[in-house]
C-alpha cells in the first residue's frame, strides 16, 4: 500500500485529467498496454476493481494497492508520456509537484530521520515548529520548512546545551552551539570513535552554512528560495544529526545506577 497524502493524490488527479473517469488520453486498451509495459502489472485485473471500473478508479485502486516504489514508477512513467505526447502539460508548476511525488514514492520518505525533528523540553511553541517542520515534509516542500528547521534546531540545541551546563548567550549562534556541545561529547568520553568525531565536527561548519541559508535563502526575509532537491539535502543531513543527538542523549546515565548495598549476611560463614 502506497502512502500518497491526500493533498498528493489530488494534485495528481488535476494533472491526470481524472475526474471523468479518464486518465490522459489513453483509451481502455491503450491504458492497459502503457501499466504493463510500466510495472508488469494488469490494470484489469480484479484486484483494482473499484467504484465504476473506469480507468481513473482503476488507477485510485492501484495507488491503494500497490507499494510505494511501484505507485512511483507508475506516475513518473505517465508524467514522461505527458511530455512526450504534450497532452495535460498546460501547467508547469504542477508538473513540476508531480515529478517531486514520484520522485518521493520511488526513493522512500524524503527525509528518513524526519521523526527526530520532535522537541526536547515542553512547551507548546516548541511542539507547533515542529508540527511545521514535519507539514513542510509531508506536503514536499522541504525549501517552504527551511527556515522553521533552523528555529527549531537553535532550540534544540539551546536545550542540549543547557541540560550539559553550557553557558547559552542570546547571541549564540547555531554552529558555536553544535561546537560547544560536540567538545562536551568529546570531554565526557561519549564519542567513541575518531570518523564520529569528524563527522561531529563537519556538522558544526554545515549548521555555519545553515545560517546563511536561513538568512539568503530561506522565507525568513524576502530571498529567492533555495531549490527542492539542495533543500531536501539539507533536511536529510539536519535530521540524521538530531537523531544522532538523540539517541546520545537517550543513552546518557546508563551505566550510572547505584550499586545495590552488600547484603551483611554475606560475610556469615553459614
């Protein structure tokens, strides 16, 4: 079962031309030729019987039925006979979403850590950025969430820095946070090997980059947005962070249990 969103699978509808029934310009036998050929698969066939039958119901049937890498194939293979036939490509920014929907489907979820993005310390404030972070990436909009990830990381690692005695100024930027945090990884002996390390370290000079793209290229002020593919890459390596981060932090005190006191019979002879 595929996991297309509403808000997806209605923008692809609008582009497939399906509220008729139809799907494009194919006609029944010629719909049935364009999914085998695509995914070896038989529209016909009674697993996606629904509603009327019609080739659009066929096709809401296999969106339902399918896995995601199959759905994805699918529509990339009907967004390419859109360009190639010009039929139902009247609106490019349209096209253009479609293509980011199969590209999702056929590659998995967009940002695979994207569940680390959950607040660290109470507060509604810190629940609702996250909540926007989390709609940027469902609606696939990676560069409309750049800035909101960036607040919510500041925040994050406030509260990191904070739990470990790190002195946190208002001023502070991102990567000085990050930089403060990893040098107590490292002096509390919670980083185990030297390329973890160096990865560390490297996140500190991306959160520096990570600034300048909230401030030029982000809707935090009036910029020309950064593109969908550079912001999706961004959202990746932000969230692989934080969940390391998180998962530090969850292991943090293990180890550190009282020792249970000696039982004084132990020491009896009997």
């Amino acid at each position: 079962m595929s996991d297309l969103t509403l808000i997806e699978k209605t923008k692809l509808e609008k582009l497939l031309q399906m509220g008729g029934g139809y799907v494009l310009d194919f006609s029944n036998r010629g719909f049935a030729a364009f999914v085998v050929e695509s995914t070896g698969k038989d529209i016909y066939d009674s697993t996606y019987d629904c509603g009327s039958g019609s080739k659009a119901n066929r096709l809401r049937a296999f969106w339902t039925e399918e896995a995601n890498h199959l759905v994805g194939k699918l529509i990339s293979d009907l967004l390419g006979h859109i360009r190639n036939s010009g039929f139902g490509a009247g609106d490019p920014a349209l096209l253009e979403e479609c293509r980011r929907i199969a590209e999702r489907l056929r590659h998995g979820a967009p940002v695979q850590d994207i569940d680390a993005i959950s607040p660290n310390s109470g507060g509604r404030d810190f629940e609702v950025l996250a909540k926007a972070v989390k709609d940027a990436i469902e609606r696939n909009e990676p560069e409309a969430g750049l800035d909101r990830l960036h607040t919510f990381v500041v925040k994050y690692m406030r509260v990191l820095c904070e739990k470990h005695g790190i002195t946190v100024a208002e001023d502070k930027p991102l990567h000085a946070l990050v930089g403060e945090y990893v040098k107590r990884l490292k002096k509390d002996g919670r980083i185990e090997s030297e390329m973890t390390e160096r990865i560390l370290k490297s996140t500190i000079s991306t959160m520096e980059a990570f600034n300048r793209v909230r401030n030029r290229q982000s809707f935090a002020h009036d910029n020309p947005v950064l593109n969908y593919d550079e912001s999706l890459l961004i959202f990746n390596h932000v969230a692989s962070a934080i969940r390391f981060m998180g998962v530090v932090e969850d292991h943090t005190g293990e180890g550190e249990q009282e020792e249970p006191e000696a039982n004084i019979c132990d020491d009896l002879p009997f």
